[in-house]
C-alpha cells in the first residue's frame, strides 16, 4: 500500500504527539508512525509532577494517552508500527513501516533518545519504583533522602549536582577511579558537603519489591561484595538518540540529529523535535515545546515550496 502525505510524524512522545495536535488543527491531516513502543520515556515514568496544567500530577502512561486522544480528536491517523526506512534523497520522501509505504511531502523526526541502563532484571524491575533516569524530572520526590547516582561523565555530574539540592546525601558510584566529565563539574559536584563518592564500584542488584531499598555494590579490583541501604537510584551513563532508521541520510551532531535554526535538518522538508536533537535539556515541557515549533516550521516551508 503506498499514500502520498502532506506530513508524516515519526514517534508518538511528547513531541510527536504535540506536532501532530498543531498539524492536525491545521488541516494537515498529519500521519504519526507510533512505533510499537509508542509514547517515548514517559510511559516509564510514574509521578509526572512537572508538566504544567496537572497541578495534582499525572501518572506518564495517562499525560500520553491524553496527548494521543487529544490528537485523534483533531483526526490524527496512527500507525502502531516501526519505522524500517527512510530514504529522503527522493522527492517525495519515502517511509517504510512494517506493513506500509508513504510518500510525504515533508516530514517530522521525534524519535527520541533512550536513557541507557545497566542493563540488570532487577534494574528493569524497579524503574518507577525508586530508580529513575532523570533527576530533574524524579528528583523532588526524594527531598532529604539517600540517594545513588551511577556514571562518571558530565550527566552524571549534572544529575548529582541537581539532586545535591535536594537529597540529604548523593553518594556517585563510578567503576572507574577518575571521571571523564568536565573539569569545571566535576569542581563544582566535589565542593558539594553532601556528595560523596565510591571509585571503582559497580552496581550488581538493585534490592526491593514495590520500592528499591538497597544496592549490592561490586569492588571492580578486589571482588567484594557489599549491600548498601538507599531510598533512590538514579542511572546517569548517557542516552541513545533513536536514529538507527536513518541510516545515514541526515546530518548528526553526537549521535543526535543535527539542526539548524531549531528544527531544521540537513534535508530540506525535513524537520525535527524533542530529545533526538536534544541532548540538554531533555524534558517532556521542552519536547512538546520543541513539536509546536517544527509544526510550524513545517507550515511555512509547505506555503513557500508546494
């Protein structure tokens, strides 16, 4: 099957979903390719207490199924598949999913990033509960409590000096014995009282049921094994930009799309929102700020090219 669109959304998060309730009052009549895991980092997410207009919080799976309902009212279609191809040196631009072939006149990547984890079951089993990826988005919910954060470079840095604020304590478990972050963080988080750190350590079990209680921490050099009590933990090893579909037809900055004049690609037509692009700020406001903007950028390449 092969349609020829106006505009095609790639990713169903916050900047996804936004572009698509612009394009839609807009009569675009846009198509979102979801992708199977649609609704981006928040559907990982508990306790959403930042995103304005919910002054009593929203749980992250509901504040996105409230954004896809707010899209389909305005007749958004969704299709619930990955995204295999694109091949963006033709005119119209081709997108291929699992089952579909579109043609799009012009089209918005809001792919996102993935926060990268340790990689255990009893991490994966915990994330909501205690472990998180972001601290300025879960750091609130633990003001005057023990806390871990995992990582050596400048996320990690940046995440341990926001919960500084916070937290009663922030001890920075890195596997290394030096950091890779940049001289004038890794200042600023060692003049902090209540950062501490444990070199050459790794985390092996996260340790709770309904809520992380406690780490098992591995010395890397000796091998000993210790349990260490802890009410949150926060895995600070960087993000993966969602950009493998791509395979080398825009231009990437780190790992991340490359834009210029905030939502524009190396392509033209092409158009860009949220955390695939954004490797600062990262934040569900900013990406929903971020689809509003290439929505718009959309509109007015399409009055000016088509």
């Amino acid at each position: 099957m092969e349609i020829q669109e106006k505009l095609v959304i790639i990713g169903s998060g916050p900047a996804g979903l936004t572009a698509a309730i612009y394009a839609a009052r807009g009569s675009l009549n846009p198509v979102v390719i979801s992708g199977r895991e649609a609704g981006g980092q928040l559907m990982l997410t508990t306790d959403v207490d930042d995103f304005p207009g919910f002054p009593e919080g929203i749980q992250g799976p509901d504040l996105m199924a409230r954004m896809k309902k707010q899209a389909e009212r305005f007749s958004t279609k969704f299709i619930d598949e990955d995204v295999i191809s694109v091949d963006l040196k033709r005119r119209p631009f081709e997108i291929k999913s699992e089952t579909c072939n579109l043609l799009t006149e012009t089209l918005i990547i809001a792919t996102g990033a993935s926060a990268m984890w340790l990689g255990l079951p009893s991490e994966q089993k915990l994330i909501g509960k205690g472990v998180s990826s972001c601290a300025v988005c879960d750091g609130y919910f633990f003001k005057d409590k023990d806390v871990i954060v995992v990582g050596g470079g400048d996320t990690a840095m940046r995440e341990a000096q926001h919960l500084s604020k916070l937290c009663k304590s922030v001890t920075i478990v890195h596997r290394r014995d030096s950091l890779r972050a940049q001289s004038a963080l890794q200042n600023l988080v060692k003049s902090k009282p209540n950062i501490k750190f444990i070199w050459n350590t790794e985390v092996i079990e996260c340790l709770g049921d309904e809520k992380i209680k406690a780490v098992k921490l591995k010395d890397v050099k000796s091998g000993k094994i210790k349990e260490m009590p802890i009410d949150g933990l926060f895995v600070a090893i960087g993000h993966k930009p969602n950009v493998e579909f791509l395979k080398g037809q825009l231009e990437l900055d780190k790992g991340y799309i490359k834009v210029k004049n905030e939502t524009h690609a190396s392509v033209d037509g092409v158009f860009v929102a949220g955390d695939v692009s954004d490797y600062h700020f990262r934040q569900a406001v900013t990406a929903a700020g971020a689809g509003c903007k290439a929505t718009m950028d959309v509109e007015e390449y399409l009055e000016a090219n088509v």
